[in-house]
C-alpha cells in the first residue's frame, strides 16, 4: 500500500502537467497549496478544519503524504502486536483513526473538485476543436468554390476560343459549300443564334 501511495504521488505530479510544463492554477492550488477549508462545501468543510486544528496541511500531496507515514506506523505497531486478543487488534487499529477520516473524506472533495475541472477543461477543448473544425471546413468550401470558378472561367473561354476558330474555319469555306451541308448549316445558324441574343 505505502508503495501505491508514492506511486500515485509520482503519477498525480507528470499526470496534470500541462503540454507547456506548467500546472491549470486551480489544479496546482489543490496539490500543492491547498483551498481554504471556507471554500469547501459545508459538509467537508469540518473535516478539512479537524485537519487544520491538528496542523496537518490539506493539499493533496500533504494528505498522501500522512497517508504514507500513517501506514507506515500501523504497519509497525501491529507488526509488535499482541495478536491473541481481539481487544487490543481493535485498539490499536482504532488509534489515531480520527485525523485519517477526516483526511480521507477531504481527499475524497479534493478529487470531486479536480474531476469537475477536468470536466470543465475537456468541454472548452471540445469546443474549441469544433470552432476550429467549424473554420477549416468554411475555408475548404471557399477555396473550393473558387477553384471551382476558375475551372469553369477556364473550361468557357476555351469553348469561346473553339467557337472562334470554328467562325474563322467557315469564313475561308466557300459559301456554296457551308450552304450545301446540313450539319454545317445547323452549326452556323446556332453560331449566328448565339451571337444575335448576346447582342440583345
């Protein structure tokens, strides 16, 4: 157990470190400072004042911390323990039990409190991604839509220019010949068309 607690420790420190190397302020007050026990909610707020009196510091490294020496303590008096009576099993593990309730039960608010900042944390990074979702995606359609338009800008003056050529190969036929050909009187008649209804 005292090996799990300095592992927990060790992984709450590189756990909550940011991509910077820095902490969130709010995550950093409570491990490393601790809250007010005025910030508490009523509830746990004696707890953390029961701590307080006993001149144990509430952040969470300190709580872990008296965990660990606490631990180590009982795990010495049983170790000497007379352990042919049930009265004294109990008392000696009922001794000093208070401030370890109390320091559990804070422990306990400290880690709801952290829970919601990273709630709160993991709900702006959402929606920042999505913005920036939101932005990448208008700036695709808009330079799409625009590639779009110089395709077709490309794709109509090379119809114009091959409409053009086609007038210049009808202009050095001889008439009789344009005329006698069905296919190149259609083409000339939608030419003559065109150009009537852009001159309106």
């Amino acid at each position: 157990a005292l090996s799990d607690l300095k592992a927990l420790q060790h992984d709450l420190v590189e756990g909550f470190l940011e991509l910077d190397g820095t902490y969130d302020p709010q995550i950093e007050t409570l491990l490393f400072q601790g809250r007010p026990c005025s910030g508490y909610q009523s509830f746990y707020e004696a707890y953390c004042e029961n701590l307080e009196s006993l001149g144990i510091q509430t952040n969470v490294m300190n709580l872990l911390s008296y965990f660990q020496i606490h631990l180590g303590r009982k795990s010495e008096s049983f170790a000497y323990l007379d352990r042919s009576t049930f009265p004294s099993i109990i008392g000696t593990f009922m001794k000093g039990l208070h401030p370890v309730i109390n320091a559990s039960s804070t422990l306990g608010y400290q880690a709801q409190v952290m829970n919601n900042i990273i709630n709160i944390n993991l709900t702006k990074s959402i929606s920042l991604a999505s913005k920036a979702r939101n932005t990448i995606l208008a700036v695709f359609v808009v330079c799409l839509i625009l590639v779009s338009l110089l395709i077709w800008m490309r794709i109509l003056k090379r119809i114009r220019e091959v409409r053009n050529d086609f007038k210049k190969v009808l202009q050095v036929l001889p008439p009789k010949l344009v005329l006698s050909s069905f296919l190149l009187k259609q083409l000339l008649n939608k030419a003559a068309g065109m150009d009537q209804n852009r001159e309106k």
